[in-house]
C-alpha cells in the first residue's frame, strides 16, 4: 500500500444515466476520475506523479473502463454468493427484479411463449447467468407468485 494512493472516487452519473467521469488517473493504483482534462492532468502530475506526457486518449480509455462498466472493486460476500458469476456491482433488491420482469412483460405480447424467456433475454443479460434463486427472493415460481405476476414453468 503506498501512502499516495487515491481515494477511489465512486462512478458519478448524472439522471440520463450518461457517465459524466470522461478521464482517470493513469498511475496503475489510482481509480480518481475527472470531468475535465485539466484536473485529471494537475492530479497525475501532482498527486501520483505520472511519468512522462499521460495521454488524453489513455486516459479517456481508462475512465471508460472504470466508470461506466463493471466496478474493479467486488464485494467479496457477492463473488461467493453469485459464485463469481453477477455482472452487476450489486445484487439487485426484490422491487429491482419485479420491476425488471413487469418491464420485460408489458414490452411482448401477453403469450406465455414471450413470457416464458424472461430468464434468458432479460434476467440473465442483466445479471448473469446462475440460479434464480440465488438472489435470495426463493425461486422465480415463488417470486413471480409473491407479486402476483404471471407464473411459467420450465
Ligand atoms: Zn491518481
């Protein structure tokens, strides 16, 4: 642990859910992010002493993979329980997955066999692929009964 290194800034969206963290820090430990060139630029040179002229372009790439995919951080309680496998910085709350299914159901036609992919076209490329039941909400049958949605079977 080097006592320079930063306070990891957490991701900073604005409502449209658009990133507005454009540049990061390039010392390898460092996860700071910035809005403007300029701070990034001060910060590298007076906080973590990049060496040389950092890159705009690296720089930019680096906050893109930082800041708007998946966090370098994982909570460790979540890499077991999903055993590795969420895609999510977080594992989703009962209402997230309600809204989500409701979300999926009201976009098809309101036959079972639109419903019946829920798991494979909404809840897996949103989360991952594992059981339902490891969200910790029973299984999508108990789910779906609980909130009164349509129930299917597999
Ligand atoms: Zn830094």
């Amino acid at each position: 642990m080097s006592e320079k290194q930063c306070i990891k800034t957490p991701p900073i969206t604005i409502a449209s859910g658009v990133n507005i963290i454009k540049y990061a820090c390039l010392a390898d430990r460092c996860q700071e992010g910035f809005e403007k060139w300029g701070d990034a630029r001060r910060h590298m040179k007076n906080v973590c002493h990049v060496e040389g002229k950092p890159k705009m372009s690296d720089s930019a790439e680096k906050a893109s993979r930082f800041f708007t995919t998946k966090p370098d951080y994982v909570d460790p309680t979540l890499e077991s329980r999903f055993s590795g496998k969420l895609k999510t910085d977080h594992a989703p709350s009962e209402t997230e997955l309600v809204d989500l299914v409701k979300d999926y159901y009201s976009k098809g036609s309101d036959s079972e066999n639109h419903r019946k992919h829920v798991m494979s076209r909404v809840i897996r490329p949103t989360y991952g692929h594992f059981e339902f039941h490891k969200f910790g909400f029973g299984t999508f049958e108990e789910f779906s009964k609980r909130h009164g949605l349509e129930v299917y079977r597999n």
